[in-house]
C-alpha cells in the first residue's frame, strides 16, 4: 500500500499560523495557560469523519491524508474537523509552531489496540494530556486528582497504564487506556493508514462539545446533553439535516459522504477488509 509522503510538523508551520491568526490567540511564551487558550478555541473544531470518508473515496491507496492546511480550510469553509488521526496532528503542528514540547501517544479503545491517539505535553515541570478526538478543551494534569466534572484520568501503577473514564449523570465509561510511551511519527503514519479500513468507517459519526453541552450523531442515532439529558434515540430525519442544524455542516457534504460510504464498502470488501455483516 502506498505510504503518504513522511509527516513532518514543520512542513505545515503555515496552517498553524493561519489557525492562531484566525482564533486570534496571541503569540506569547510558553505557559499552560496559552495552551488551555488553544484548546479552547481547538475544541471549535468538532470530531467528525464525514470528510475522512470523501477523502478516500477513488483515493483508495494515496493522498488521502488531511493535512494541517486542509484541515483548518475546510473548518474555515464548511465548520468540518476531523477524527483522532488528523486533529492530533494538526494540533501537534501548532504546539511546535507556538515552540511547545509534546508528543504523540496512542491508545487502545474497545474496538482494539492503538485506535485512538492522543498529545502528552511537559510545561512548568508538569505533564499533561491533550486530546482532541475526545474535545477536551482544557489540559488534563496527569497527576491531578481533581478533575473537570465528566473526565477522570486514573492511573494504574501495578500495569503502569492510565485509562480516560468520562460520566454522565451516575454513569462512568471507559474510553481508552494507554502506556505513557511516545510514539514516533513513522509509527503514528502507519497505525493513520490502517484506520481508513476500519469498521467505523463504514459509518457516518459526528461529535462536539461547546457551552450548550455535547452531542453525538452516529447515523441515524443522536444523543444531546446538557446539565442533565436532552434527547437520546433515533431520529427520522435525514442526517444531512441534523449534520446541519447541530453542527453547521453543509447538506451537500453529508450527502457526498453517503455516497462515498458506497463506493468504499464495495473497495474495502474487494480487498479483504473486514466489512459489515450483511454486505
């Protein structure tokens, strides 16, 4: 399978001046504050693999990478984010751009082993996690005990391995767990490449956190919180319409990637990946 050409952040220190620019975060030196403040303004860019899916689409075995510049483009036009894969490194891009000292870490979820990335981060003597593929729009401490109302980091000293919970109400799940080690960008590439094959990509899913709460549209399932549960279930109405009432998105994109949803089944099932039953 053809490789992308090797990621480096510092072919994209363009796309990370043009986000600070747009956001309007100041330069300044270093501190968890500015971070926090890139966060923030981060967390604007919502999870989502609606483009993922265009961008494979008839570009099955190259350039199918969303980089820094096309990433903040397509916010810019179309409100759009990305997965794990592409918002980890657009955020790492702007941390070595802002001369910040972080690393890519990945984690293994439910659905098997280095599926999620994530960023360290070492500031004032202190180490803390970055994540935008779960829109934390503040740094997690990793040695905190307190933290924000639905995130706990606990660490596990026996395995050395730590796993982010997130609570709703009494409700706690796991999300991932991980081994505090770096990963290297040529391994970050690798594990980037297989994740266009996976099971969830034969899906349309979407997810964003801002000051009304958190939402999370997998296909024709929605779910919204607020201070206390909105509406959890199935809708009737087409997801280009719910992609656009919650989260800006164009109709015509959710439409395209529908399309694309076909067209990348048919690949994927020719090829040997593993695909949904039924199909």
């Amino acid at each position: 399978m053809f490789m992308e050409a090797r990621l480096d952040t510092q072919r994209h220190m363009d796309a990370a001046e043009h986000f600070l620019e747009t956001f309007r975060i100041d330069s300044q030196r270093p501190s968890i504050e500015h971070v926090a403040k890139i966060l923030t303004h981060f967390s604007k860019l919502p999870y989502e693999n609606l483009s993922k899916i265009i961008k494979l689409n008839h570009n099955w075995r190259s350039k199918h990478f969303r980089l820094p510049d096309e990433v903040v483009s397509d916010h810019e036009r179309f409100k759009l984010g990305g997965t794990c894969f592409s918002l980890t490194f657009l955020l790492k891009t702007i941390l070595d751009y802002a001369g910040y000292d972080s690393h890519i870490l990945m984690a293994d979820m439910r659905s098997g082993k280095n599926t999620h990335c994530a960023l360290t981060l070492k500031q004032d003597d202190k180490e803390y996690l970055l994540d935008p593929g779960y829109l934390l729009s503040r740094p997690l401490e990793m040695s905190a005990s307190n933290m924000p109302n639905h995130v706990s980091l606990i660490h596990n000293k026996d395995e050395n391995r730590y796993s982010l919970w997130t609570s709703s109400g009494d409700q706690k799940k796991l999300r991932y767990s991980f081994i505090k080690i770096p990963t290297g960008m040529s391994d970050f590439q690798k594990y980037w490449e297989k994740s266009f094959h996976w099971m969830t990509m034969h899906g349309i899913c979407l997810s964003k956190r801002d000051e009304n709460g958190f939402i999370y549209l997998h296909n024709h399932y929605l779910k919204r919180e607020g201070s206390d549960l909105i509406f959890k279930g199935k809708f009737k109405e087409e997801i280009s319409d719910i992609a656009r009432k919650y989260f800006n998105i164009p109709e015509d994109i959710v439409k395209k990637a529908e399309i694309a949803l076909r067209d990348n089944l048919v690949f994927d099932k020719e090829s040997g990946y593993r695909v949904p039953k039924g199909v």
